[in-house]
C-alpha cells in the first residue's frame, strides 16, 4: 500500500486555505482562554470562578453538539458555519469591548464566554463532516492528521501568545486577538462554492433527524467500535493534559517559560506525527497504528510523573505529541469513512461527544487522584491503564481494515404511490430460501438487519415460516411513509446494496423477493390491553 504524501491535502486550495485561517483561529482561541482565566483572578474571581472559565467554554458544546451535528446535515453546512463563526466573533468583540471600558464582571465574562462556546457547538460537526467535500477519499486520513496537528500546535503557541498580551496591553488584548482571528474563517467559508446537497424529499426536521443519527449510531458496529476505543483512550490520556501545570509548578521546578517549552514539545511531537505517520499507517495498518500510539503514551504518562528530570520529560512530551496525534487522528479519520454523506455531521457529534467528554471526566477524576494520593499516583495509574487498554481493545475493538463503499445508490424497486400515511408502517419481505442454504442465509441477513435500522427501521426481525420452511419473512418498522421514503431515495449506499446482492444470491431462484408494505393501525385501547404490545 503506498502511502499518501505527508502534505498531500495542503496542495488543494480551499483545504489549504480554510487549514490555514483555522490555524488562526486555533491560537486565538487558546490566547483567549489564558485571558479569560488570568481576568477572572483579577475580578477576585475564587478558585472555583477560574475553573468555571473553562466549564463555559466546554459546557455549552457538550450539550448542544448533537442537535448542532442534526442542522448540519439537514441544512446547508456553509451557512451553518458562517452562523457559528458570527456567534463566535460577537462574543469575543464583546468581551473585549466591555474588559477595554472596565465594565466586565465575573458574570458576564462566564455568559460572553458561553456564547462563545455556543457557536462552536453550531461550527464543530459541520467542520468534521465537510472534510470528505474538500479532499479525495484516498487523502482523508492525512487530512485529519493535519487538522489534529493544528489544533495542537496551536494549543502551544496560543497560550503562550496570550501571555505576552496580558503583559503588554491586557487580557482585552487576547479577546480582541480571538475576534480577528475569526475573521479568515469567515471570509474561507464564504467564497466557499459548495455544491449544494441533494435531498429529493427536502430537509428533515431536526428532532427526527436528531433520532435518526442516534439510530444510525447505535447500528453502525464498526462505528460504535471507534467510539469506544476513543472513550478508551481519552478517559486515561485527558489527565496529562490538565495536570501538566502542576508537574511544570511542582517535581520540574520550573517556571512560566517552562511551561511554555513542555506546551511546545507535545506540538513539535504533533508535527513529527504529520509528516511520518502516513507512512507507517500504510506499513503498519489503522489497528496497530492505535495500539502503538496508546501503549507509548501510556508509557510517556509514566515518564512524566514519575521522573523529576527536565530532559527525561522534555523528550516523553515530544513522544506523547506523536503518540496523542497518531491515535486521534487515525481514529477519527476512520470515523470520517465509516458515515456516509446523509448522517455524517450527526454522526461525528458522538464523536465530538466522546472526545470532550472523556477528555473532561479524565482531567476531573485524575485530578481528583492527585488531591488524594499525590501527582504520581495520577500519571502512574492512567499510564498503566493505557496500556492495558491497548492490549484489551486492540482484540476486542478491531476496526475493519478496508473501508466501505457508502456513496449513495437506489437498488429497492420503487415504492408504492399511496396516499399520506399517518402512522407507522410495517416492510414485510419474502425470500425463498432452500433448506441446504438456510443458515448460511440467515448469517448473511444479519448485516442487512443493521442496514435497515440504520436507514431509518425503528425494528427488524427475521422469521420462518414453520409451515413452508423454504420461505422467509423479513419485517422492518419505520416511524412513517416519508421515513420509509428516505430509506429507497436518501439513505440507501453501495454497501447495502451490495449486502442486498449477497442475499439474493442465496435465494432459490435469484428473484428480487416479494416486498409487502402495511400501514399500522391504532387498536382500541381494551384491544390494546389484551393483545399487547407488537412482538419487539
């Protein structure tokens, strides 16, 4: 397997361009952050108050980034950006106008920065889901390592760009920064000509579009397994990152400058892992690209608070940055290829989901650690879960090797012409199936049943008819008629119809099989307490 170049992506020109002015917008927002916590000790902000800078900053997209990821699928992802970017802009010109006239509180500065926050819940799926429109299939896992080694490279610079501001103009310095920084993005997105998004039957409507992501999710194995293997990782490595001050502050003995050099190591390890990983994932594969880059580290985890030497730990850091770079990239850009067009922007906010949350709840539990048992307690005990992690997922959460072809295609024959259906409405399907070829038929139903609830089946069954053994009745339920029209126009891939094809060819005769549709009706209520409920 050859390779992509490490810049590949960097030579198509709205990529290059919009990687560019997120860079920007990267370190102001990193500068903004050092800004908004050194302003609220000035207001006499408590320990707690500095702490909740960070909660208004995080909060807000981890409760609004799945109905964020169903807008970005059901309206234009273009404009949608440009509405998050705005929301993002306001904020921090506000926050630098009210800090510059001296009449910012703690209160407003934890509300400017929830607004903040707010559009970037609305910018974040949409980000993810519009990299596959940008660059080819073939380039997407280094278009994602470049995107990782932004975010990180940026988390060094911009802190300490920020600190430099608050020294010389003032923490209204960093917001002000924040607010320009925006503005690339701004003026990439909007000369942007996307091509516009083919929805036969028009936009969802976003709670049943927010249901049918969550379904998706749930039916997608392959998909849920980079979930857990990304809740695995970031649960453990998401202490180093919050603890590191208190190593810099405590064992290293060092001082802001200090600091500053550990920020830079893990972002020079991020460029490393740009320009060699590509190489070594086609060497080695996605699955033990992962592994590796859990186990090391796991092991610059133990380095780092376990030794009080400068150079042990300068170098740990550098390796940890190529490590933390090629674990997070390699999983999300296998996300990115497992989630066709329809669903990609709501599917990748699990993903956002995972990430933030596990990165939250590693940094409050490990924390929690170092308060009671001392700091190398904390790196020891996430450095030697990493690596048992490692070991269990690699066998348990193997990610498929190849990748799926997940364009949109039509294969069902077409649907009745009925009139508006008010409920819900049962797909019934007959295979014939020989004896000899039964269970060998009913295996390869399996992954056509996952098809159809991610398509939009609320329930799926396989059933034998005991009366005519040859035959086999499959039965799916879908919210609505429109839903179900979604399934045969919107939703249907190459896969699927591949999965189909595999059926058929397991039939008796080859012959598209007989496709009923019933429409549920609603049972008297004593009818319904008789009968029950439909059989799940």
């Amino acid at each position: 397997m050859t390779a992509p170049a490490a810049w590949a992506p960097l030579r198509r020109k709205m990529y290059r361009t919009l990687w560019i002015a997120q860079f920007a917008g990267n370190v102001g927002t990193w500068a903004q952050t050092v800004g908004a916590q050194w302003l609220m000790g000035d207001l006499g902000g408590s320990a707690l108050d500095v702490s909740l800078v960070q909660t208004a900053m995080t909060l807000p997209v981890f409760l609004l980034v799945v109905p964020a990821g169903a807008l970005g699928d059901i309206f234009d992802r273009r404009r949608l950006l440009l509405t998050g970017q705005t929301v993002m802009l306001a904020g921090a010109a506000a926050l630098a106008a009210v800090t510059a006239a001296h009449q910012v509180s703690p209160g407003s500065l934890l509300a400017l920065t929830a607004t903040m926050a707010l559009g970037q819940a609305l910018s974040v799926p949409s980000f993810q889901a519009i990299q596959p429109e940008l660059v080819p299939r073939s380039e997407i896992a280094q278009a994602a390592l470049l995107n990782s080694a932004n975010a990180n490279i940026a988390r060094a610079v911009g802190p300490a760009l920020g600190g430099v501001l608050i020294a010389a103009l003032g923490a209204e310095a960093t917001f002000a920064l924040n607010a320009v920084s925006f503005l690339g993005v701004l003026a990439v997105v909007f000369t942007w000509r996307r091509e516009r998004a083919d929805r036969p039957l028009g936009a969802e409507r976003l709670l049943a579009a927010t249901r049918a992501g969550a379904r998706y999710v749930r039916s997608a194995p392959a998909f849920a397994t980079v979930l857990a293997r990304s809740a695995s990782f970031m649960l453990f490595a998401g202490g180093l990152w919050s603890l590191l001050p208190a190593v810099a502050r405590g064992p290293l003995h060092l001082g802001a400058g200090g600091y500053g050099l550990l920020l830079a190591c893990l972002g020079a390890g991020a460029v490393t892992a740009a320009v060699v990983l590509p190489s070594l994932r086609a060497v080695l594969g996605t699955n033990t690209v992962i592994a590796a880059g859990t186990v090391l580290y796991g092991l610059a985890d133990l380095v780092t608070g376990l030794t009080g030497s400068v150079p042990a730990v300068v170098v740990a850091l550098f390796l940890a940055g190529v490590a933390w770079i090629a674990v997070l990239s390699t999983l999300n850009s296998a996300a990115q290829l497992l989630l066709p067009a329809w669903t990609r922007a709501r599917a990748l906010a699990y993903y956002q989901l995972v990430f933030m949350g596990g990165q939250a709840l590693g940094a409050l539990l490990w924390g929690f650690v170092a308060d009671l048992a001392g700091l190398a307690v904390a790196f020891a005990v996430p450095g030697a879960g990493l690596v048992v992690a490692a070991l269990v997922s690699g066998r348990a959460l193997r990610l498929p090797d190849s990748t799926y072809e997940l364009g949109r295609t039509r294969y069902w024959p077409e649907p009745p012409e009925v009139a508006t259906v008010s409920g819900p409405v049962q797909v019934q399907v007959e295979w014939r199936v020989t004896t000899q070829r039964a269970h060998e038929f009913e295996r390869a139903m399996q992954p056509v049943g996952w098809a159809r609830r991610r398509s939009g089946a609320t329930r799926w069954r396989l059933h034998r008819d005991l009366d005519d053994p040859e035959l086999f009745v499959e039965q799916f339920v879908v919210a609505s008629w429109q839903e179900h029209l979604r399934q045969h126009y919107e939703r249907s891939t190459e896969l699927d119809r591949q999965l189909d094809q595999r059926v058929r060819a397991l039939t008796a005769t080859g012959d598209p099989p007989r496709v009923r549709h019933l429409e549920q009706t609603v049972l008297p209520r004593r009818d319904r307490r008789i009968l029950g409920r439909s059989p799940e």
